[in-house]
C-alpha cells in the first residue's frame, strides 16, 4: 500500500461545481449527472439505481469480500407547502435544518414553467414596518414565506408563474476558497464527501495500484431525509466507511484538521474492528486522526443497517463547523480523509472470512491482515 497523491486542484474543482449544482433530497438528478460524467473521464465502470444513486465499481485482485465507501449527494432544501394570497408561497424543508439558517437565503424555485430566482424571507421583514417586532418574531418555518422575483400580488399571478405546491426550492451555497485553507459555504455536508470520494479514486487510478478486494464507490441521494445507503448494497458488500461531517463545536472531539473517526452516533456504536483497523491505518501512514461520538447525527451507515444489510460501518469525517448552517471547513481535513480513502481502498479486507456472511458458532476473531 502507499499513501497516493491528492490532486488538490481537482477535489476542490469539482467541489465547487458540485456546491453550484442544485440537488436538494429528490431533485438530484444534476448532481447525479455530474458524478457520472466525472467517474466517466476517470474510465470507471458505475450501475445506477432506478431512483439516481451511483454504485461505481473498482476491481481489485479478489472479488470477495467487497468493500464500499459511500458519500451523499443530496443536500438540505425546502418545497413549497401552499401558494398564499399575497402572491408569496409558504415552505416546508427538506432535511432537518433550522428556519435561523433559511431566512434571508436566496434561493432558485423550479415550477412547471420554469426556473425563478426569490429569496426566503420572515413574514415581519421589514423593519420600518415592523420595528421591533422584527427581531421578536420567533424563528419557525411556520413564520418564513418564499418572496419570488417576478410580479405576483396574489393566487393568480403565482399559477400564471406556473407554482405549484410541492415545487423544489435549492439554497444559493454562496461558497468562498481562501487562501489559507478555510472553504465556507452551505452543503459541505455532504458535497465535501462526495469531492473527497472522487478525488480519492482519482488518486488511486491515476497511481495505478491494485486493489486487494473489490471497492464499490457509492453516491447516495437521499441521506438527508433518512433512506441514504438502504437500497444500494448487493449482499456481497462485507464492510462501509461512510464519509460524512464531524461537528466541531463545544463539548465535541471533531477537528477542522485531519480525520474525525465516529466511535458512535444517535443509531447507536460503530463496528469496533472496522473503527480501529481505520485508525490502525491513520496511525501507521501518518494521517492525524481523532475520534468522537455524535449525539444528534445519523449517516448512510444507519439506513444500510436498518435495511437489513449484514455488514460492517464504520464513518470517518472532516470536520464542519456550524453545520447544517453556514457551514466551513478546511482543505486539511479534506486531503487527509482523502489519504485514509485512498490506503483504505488498498488495504487486506479486515476478515477474508467475511466472505462466507455467517459464521461458526464459535468462530474466533483474529486480529487483521497485517499490510504490507
């Protein structure tokens, strides 16, 4: 195994056009396009599902047992909920984020007749209206209405635009590269992972390393709204490192540097081997590594498991400050947990006894391959 090179120009390239290509959870097809295009140029067969996700496939020197490592494409949004007599809409969101974050965002509607740029607005918006009652108001989606940037006084004008209730609505990501290394912008989460992705089968395609096992890359395309992972796996596939964010913030172990290693989040502990065969490999290439545990945070790892997938999950993430909102990273955490994908991929599968799904009552666990 070696630690390959990764292409900073790339996975920020292609993070970038990833952040400005629309994919809230069931408007993904963009984005769905844009990874194929790029696992396309990189001469890596993929299978898509019925419903958009991209399983790509990376032989390795045995067929079993596969090995996957998965991101999510889809991103937090909101809909339409009804059209209001002020020629304004009432929204509802998609994913879990707080209404804080959505007033003020501007926005792209995408109705029957096409697209209209507007802006998510509190319905006391104005503060020579309102005066104080501006900063009172509570924040609730109850109390946000979509202002699109067409004439629309009523009911009327908004069927004229062709709105229509449950019509998409992205977030503008607004994102900002600096200098130093810090990338703001909203849907890092998981659009960073998804770069990290590419970037890291780029870096093994381009070194032309042999894989030990079969990898099957994995975009999935409704984690925000809880499904994620569930139907994409065949049986075969015996260990997942989902890539995902860490929370930086008070009381928690993530970093913006390095990689975050989940020990356990709210669907309850990670696998115990596969968590510590992943810090095994930080260790021994040099990769800074830390660990956490997540109280309020789900993944594609969940929903693969809740489905009924009898395999190992592990997560590894880079860690995002104020997520879910205005959301930053840095391009450390990013190269790093490209470094772990990278050796991951390359690495002895963690039990080749795996391959066989149950076994002997009283099969003993031995320790991994040692690589090489």
């Amino acid at each position: 195994m070696i630690k390959t090179r990764i292409d900073q120009d790339y996975v920020q390239d292609v993070l970038m056009r990833l952040l400005h290509t629309p994919s809230p959870s069931g408007f993904t097809d963009r984005a769905v396009h844009l990874v194929g295009d790029e696992l396309d140029r990189m001469g890596v067969d993929y299978e898509m599902t019925r419903r958009g996700a991209i399983r790509a496939n990376l032989k390795g020197r045995h067929s079993s047992p596969d090995r996957a490592v998965v991101a999510h494409i889809d991103t937090l949004g909101a809909m339409v909920k009804a059209l209001k007599a002020n020629g304004r809409a009432e929204v509802v969101p998609v994913g879990h984020w707080n209404a804080r974050f959505a007033e003020g965002a501007r926005v792209t509607v995408y109705t029957d007749l096409g697209e209209y740029r507007g802006t998510l607005l509190p319905l006391k918006a104005s503060g020579h209206t309102y005066a104080a009652e501006v900063d009172s108001q509570p924040s609730a989606w109850t109390n946000i209405e979509l202002r699109i940037d067409e004439r629309s006084d009523n009911v009327e004008d908004l069927v004229r635009l062709g709105v229509n209730v449950g019509d998409f609505i992205s977030i503008d990501p607004n994102p900002e590269i600096l200098p130093n290394g810090y990338i703001c912008s909203r849907h890092l989460d998981d659009k960073a992972g998804a770069a990290v992705l590419l970037g890291a089968v780029k870096s093994v395609v381009d070194a032309g390393v042999e894989l030990r096992v079969d990898c099957h890359p994995l975009f999935t395309i409704s984690e925000e709204v809880g499904s994620g992972a569930s139907a994409i796996l065949h049986g075969d596939v015996a260990e997942m490192l989902t890539l995902d964010n860490g929370t930086t913030a008070p009381g928690q172990n993530s970093s913006e540097y390095g990689v975050t290693i989940c020990m356990a989040d709210m669907a309850g502990p990670f696998d115990f081997h596969l968590t510590r065969y992943l810090i095994a490999l930080c260790q021994e290439f040099g990769i800074e590594c830390r660990r956490d545990v997540f109280r309020y945070y789900r993944s594609d790892s969940a929903s693969a498991v809740e489905a009924g997938n009898d395999l190992r999950t592990a997560l590894a993430a880079f860690g995002v400050d104020a997520s879910h909102g205005w959301e930053r990273i840095h391009w450390h955490a990013l190269q790093s947990l490209a470094e772990l994908v990278s050796v991951y991929m390359q690495s002895p599968p963690l039990y080749d006894h795996d391959r066989d799904g149950m076994h002997a009552r009283h099969a003993s666990y031995a320790m991994p391959p040692e690589n090489d």
